[in-house]
C-alpha cells in the first residue's frame, strides 16, 4: 500500500540529513513503490508542485518504482553532477547552457527511441539532451498599475514608456539577477544576441532601480499585489499556472521576439538505474499525448505548430553557441556589462 504524503515526506526528510552533499537541496520527495523493483533517482529543478502529477503518472504506469525526487537550483545541479559527481538517473533543468556543457564535456550518456526520434531536430542534441516543453519569457505586467491602458508591446515601446514616465516605474520594476539565476543568465545572453535594445532597456531599468530577483515565481507575486508594476523576462509557464489560482497581473509576450526556452532531461553518466531513465525520457517527451499531466503540471509540451502559428516565438537553440558565454572569461564580461547597465548604485 502507497505511504501517505506525511510518511513520506518524513522518509524524504531523514534521507536528506546522509550523505552530506556540497549543493543545495531545496526539497526532497520520496515516492515508495508498492513492490518496490527499483528505484529511480532525479535530480530537477522543477519544483515539486508542478512535477508532481507527472511523477505520480510514470509511477501509475511503472508501478515497482520508486521515485527519489530532488528539487534544487540549475548552479547547483551543474554542481552535483559537473563538480561533484553525485550518481543520479535523470537530470531535468531549464538551463539549457548548462544541459548543452554537461553532454559537451561527456557527462551524459546517449539514447535513442522512437519517440525521441519523432522529436523537432530542434528540441534534441546529439540524442543525449531531449526538450520536452516549450516555455516563453514573458513579461507581466500588474492590472491595478496599467488599469484602462494597454501594457506595452515591445521592448521598444517599453523602453518608451520607462523614460517618459521615470517617476512612476522607479523601483517598480523587477527582473533576474542574472548573477544567481542560470535561467536568468541564459536569458539575458540570449537577448544580448537577439536585439541591441537589450542593453538599451537594461541602462534604463538600472537608472529606475530595478529590483532584482532570484526566481519567478517572487517576480510574479510582487507584480500581483502591486509592489511591481511589471517584471521581464519572467518564465512564462509559472506565470500561467498563478494565473490559475492569482488575480492582479495580465501575462504580456512582446511582439518584436520571444525567447522560448526548452526544458530538457538527460540521462548522466553516472545513472544506475538506465532502463527506467530511459522510460521517464520516453514518458517526457511523449508529454503531448498526455493533455490532463499538460493540464495538471501547466507545462506546455513540444509542439512546433505554435511557432509556425506565431513567426515571433523563437526557440531558443541547442549547439555550441549556448557554451559562448559559460566560457569564464566571457561571463565575467557579461557580468561586468550587466553590472554597468543595471545596478547603479
């Protein structure tokens, strides 16, 4: 009989206290097999409530394994695995700079399947990194703040609109901190590439006192109770599922381009368990055959038809032009530069 949640969120906590490991752990779920047969370790940076019903759903359909789940951030499960060499079965992330060096440098071990096959040559590398959602940037904006107007539709018109009106944005305005975010960072490398108003509108935030942030999910809740007036570059599949539950923003995709990143899993080198890691890959990236885990986790699956619908959703690539900037002397660059632009004080 399954354990109830309690018993095993206790287990997951006396799991966590050994072995002692150099990254953190942000949560841990165990999910005990009835007969257990196996046992299946991930590590992720997808929280637990959004991952939830798709791990309950593999376990539906494998019912003799046992799932230790591990939520951390994309640095410190670079680390785990990069730096560390901690043996986990799947690692899940949306760092895909970080998943692209992982296989680069040998740490991933290659599979291949019917279903990963029927993937986009665009949503897999090498046969060893397999996209299985498609998550824009987004921009929300507060209904109290922008009540009666309409939010504006690019980076151009935002640009605009923060200096035409500098008093009432300043300090109004959240995004990454793109020096503790690896999602952040990504994204802010990937617009640096993209447009030239990248750094434009980076020097304007930083003259209003952006606020900055580590995740999306604090950028998303300050925008909703009016602290923000408006947060960029914020994922926009947690902005859909607070939607759900939140009232107070409205989710604005700008019209000049949108980075679309796409969460990925790969099985390490240090896997044990292969065979089941490699049923979770094929259960992932089969994610739209299953629109109720759609529904339930808010993740969006692959699906290319959007961007053929929508010319300003862009993928963001997989190939060694994600490695660029995770050079060190390269980073430190960028860093500098976003330094000069964004904090000013």
């Amino acid at each position: 009989m399954r354990f109830s949640r309690t018993a095993a969120q206790l287990i997951a906590a006396l799991l966590t206290i050994s072995p002692v490991v150099a990254y953190d752990i942000q949560e841990r779920m165990l999910y005990p097999a009835e007969v257990e047969t196996s046992v299946l370790r991930v590590i992720s940076t997808a929280d637990l409530d959004v991952f939830d019903p798709i791990l309950l759903a593999f376990q539906a359909e494998n019912p003799g394994v046992s799932i230790d789940y591990i939520v951390t951030e994309t640095a410190d499960l670079m680390q785990a695995l990069y730096t560390d060499g901690a043996s986990f079965d799947l690692a899940i992330s949306s760092a895909m700079d970080l998943q692209t060096k992982l296989a680069n440098d040998g740490f991933a071990r290659t599979y291949t399947s019917p279903v990963t096959e029927a993937l986009p040559d665009w949503a897999r590398w090498r046969n060893q990194i397999f996209a299985f959602t498609q998550e824009p940037a987004v921009v929300v904006v507060s209904d109290a703040f922008f009540a009666g107007e309409q939010p504006p539709q690019s980076r151009d018109e935002l640009i605009a609109l923060l200096r035409e009106s500098p008093e009432r944005f300043r300090g109004r305005i959240g995004t990454y901190d793109v020096r503790r975010s690896g999602f952040g960072y990504m994204m802010a490398t990937q617009d640096s590439r993209n447009s030239e108003a990248y750094w434009r509108l980076m020097e304007v935030m930083g003259w209003l006192d952006a606020q900055l942030y580590c995740c999306s999910g604090e950028m998303i809740r300050d925008v909703a109770s009016g602290r923000l007036a408006l947060a960029y570059n914020v994922l926009g599949s947690y902005a859909q599922s607070q939607l759900a539950t939140t009232d107070g923003f409205r989710i604005v995709e700008l019209d000049d381009y949108v980075n679309v990143m796409l969460r990925t899993v790969l099985i390490p080198q240090t896997a044990q368990n292969i065979s089941d890691a490699q049923s979770m890959v094929d259960f992932l990236t089969n994610l739209a055959a299953r629109p109720d885990l759609v529904a339930a986790s808010e993740l969006p699956a692959i699906a290319p038809e959007t961007f053929q619908a929508n010319t300003a959703l862009r993928p963001i690539r997989f190939g060694p032009g994600l490695l660029v900037f995770l050079d060190q002397l390269k980073r430190e660059a960028f860093l500098r530069n976003w330094e000069d632009s964004l904090v000013q004080n």
